[in-house]
C-alpha cells in the first residue's frame, strides 16, 4: 500500500520540484500552499508530514505546536531557508520531536531519499530518462522566470522601502526573499539563492530595527536585489 506525504509548502515551483519524484517512488502526495489547508488535509491521515517554515497565512513552527493528537505520532519534517538561531532549531527536535531539519536550498534528490528512509522505504534506483527529462524542463522554465522573479522581490524591497511602517509590505518582500533564496538554490542557481537569503535578513533586521537603521537595511536590501537582477540579466 503507498504511503502519504502532506507536503505544506507555498512555493508551486517548489512543489513541482519534489513531486515527480515522489510520485516515481510510489507516494501519495497531499499538496498545501497554506496552513488552512493543511490542516483540513490531515483528516487524510498522511504517514509522513513536511513543513515549511515560513507560510502566507501562518507559521510552521506555530502549526506543528498545534497539531492535534491524532497527528503527533506521524514524522515531521521542518524545511526552512533561514534560521534565527540554534536554539530554535533545538526547540523543533527537542520540544516538537521534529524528525528531521532540512535547510535550504536542498536537491531535490537528497530531500526524497531523506524522506523514503523516514517511510522505512529502499533508496530508489537512478532516475529513468523520462523523469529526468521532466526535471531538466522544469530547470529550465525556471531560468526563464528568473529574472522576472529578481524583479518582483526588487520592487517589493523598494515598495517596503519606501513605506517603512507597512508590516504587510515588509512581510511580503521578506516572503519573495524567503521562497526564492530556498528553490532557486534547488533549482541550481546558487547566486540568486544567496542574494535572496541576503535580502530576507534584512527584511527581518528591518523589523526590529529602528530610527535611519531601518532604511539602512532596505538600502542594503535593495542593493542586494539590484546587483542580483543586473547580474542575471547579463547571463
């Protein structure tokens, strides 16, 4: 019988990264962009749970605290860009019996084996021509969007910028920061990758900074974003 993954994850590239490869190994996947969603879906009673850190409509640390006893006994697995400091990431072993903490950027390869020795399952063979073929198309598609992705975290850095004192705007450009420094990295782009992680501490410097500090950081933010975008266009 084929095991479930609730994979809870807003990034659709992202997804789209990990589920040839999973469905390849026989899994029934769950897909969920927004922690609502998740929830509803673990009335589906998956084997196995993967969490992002950062979500639009919540945090993953907050919905694992939250998980209903039903779930508590199911393996889960914490993936997140960016970590604020080591005790956090004792806190989801130690205090969440978090199974498994996964940074990104992370290959795609490496994340589903990790998850099949979870499931007890094998290590899969080499991928067949097919499924690779299907990975090198969506690397592809990627590299393409680059460039406009690079430009929508620009003129969010710039908006918040300009509107120190919007929390919606400061949480929108660290959430494109956040989600492009962990898939490009997957997706074989380390450069934006680590422009994006940059730029999403700043975002987070931004938020308890204070005074010409906090313009500071978006100046630095916005630099980062700038320099990245020149640098992908001349590719």
């Amino acid at each position: 019988m084929s095991k479930t993954i609730l994979l809870l994850e807003d990034d659709q590239k992202f997804r789209a990264l990990l589920l040839p490869l999973m469905v390849r190994r026989g899994l029934r996947v769950l897909e969920a962009g927004r922690v609502a969603d998740a929830t509803r879906l673990l009335a589906e009673k998956p084997d196995l749970i993967v969490v992002d850190g950062l979500l639009p409509d919540g945090d993953g640390t907050a919905w694992i605290k939250k998980l209903p006893p039903s779930a508590r006994a199911v393996p889960v697995v914490f993936i997140s860009a960016f970590w604020k400091s080591l005790k956090d990431h004792q806190m989801l072993q130690r205090d969440l019996g978090v199974a498994l903490i996964v940074h990104k950027p992370v290959a795609p390869e490496t994340l589903v084996s990790q998850l099949d020795r979870l499931l007890g399952e094998r290590e899969a063979p080499p991928l067949p021509p097919e499924v690779q073929a299907e990975m090198d198309k969506l690397h592809v598609e990627y590299e393409r969007e680059l460039p406009g992705k690079l430009d929508e975290l620009k003129r969010a850095v710039r908006f918040a910028r300009a509107n120190p004192l919007e929390e919606k705007a400061r949480a929108q450009a660290r959430t494109l920061a956040h989600r492009l420094s962990g898939t490009a990295g997957s997706y074989g782009f380390p450069d934006e990758s680590t422009a994006a992680a940059v730029i999403e501490a700043q975002a987070i410097a931004a938020a308890t900074a204070t005074g010409a500090e906090i313009d500071r950081c978006w100046a630095a933010a916005e630099a980062t974003a700038s320099e990245a975008l020149a640098a992908r266009m001349g590719k």
